[in-house]
C-alpha cells in the first residue's frame, strides 16, 4: 500500500544524512567536514481514519496535519443499543 495521503496527496520525501566531523571553530577547534551523506526518506504521518466520503463512511489514510486542518468530517457516533430480550424481565 502506498504511503500517500488521501487527501493532501502527501508522500515521503527525499533527503540525506550528513555526517560531519571535527570541532566547530567557535568552540577553539579547526572546524568540522562532511564525511559521509547517505540517503534517507521522510514519511507521512499517516493516520487511519473512518471519514464521510461522498455521504458513505469508509477508512481513508489521512496525515495527522489534514486532520489538524480540519479537512476530514468524521462520521457521527453511533448510539444504537442492543434490544433487550422480550422474554426476559
């Protein structure tokens, strides 16, 4: 399944690692240097929730600033109870 989010279209993003190394010149050193970039993917924060999509509840895969956003309409709660038995007092 795909990280995207539903509605925003959010997906993970690329970026990298820098590994640096040495002592900052502020801090008396003779400064730091890259010594490696390695890749590294930043995931949406999906969030699996029920939602009202075209008058129908279903699950959709929303990130957490959608919801933040308000961009979802949750479903009402349902209060319906179970019947008590008839023959039963």
């Amino acid at each position: 399944m795909a990280r995207i989010c539903e509605l925003t279209g959010k997906r993970p993003a690329k970026g990298s690692i820098i590994w640096r190394s040495g002592k900052a010149k502020k801090q008396g050193g003779i400064g730091t240097h890259v010594t490696a970039i390695t890749k590294r993917r930043f995931m949406p924060n999906l969030q699996r929730v029920k939602a009202v999509i075209n008058g129908e509840v279903r699950y959709v895969r929303v990130t957490a600033s959608a919801l933040k956003k308000g961009l979802v309409t949750k479903p009402l709660k349902r209060n319906w109870k179970k019947p008590e038995a008839a023959g039963k007092k």
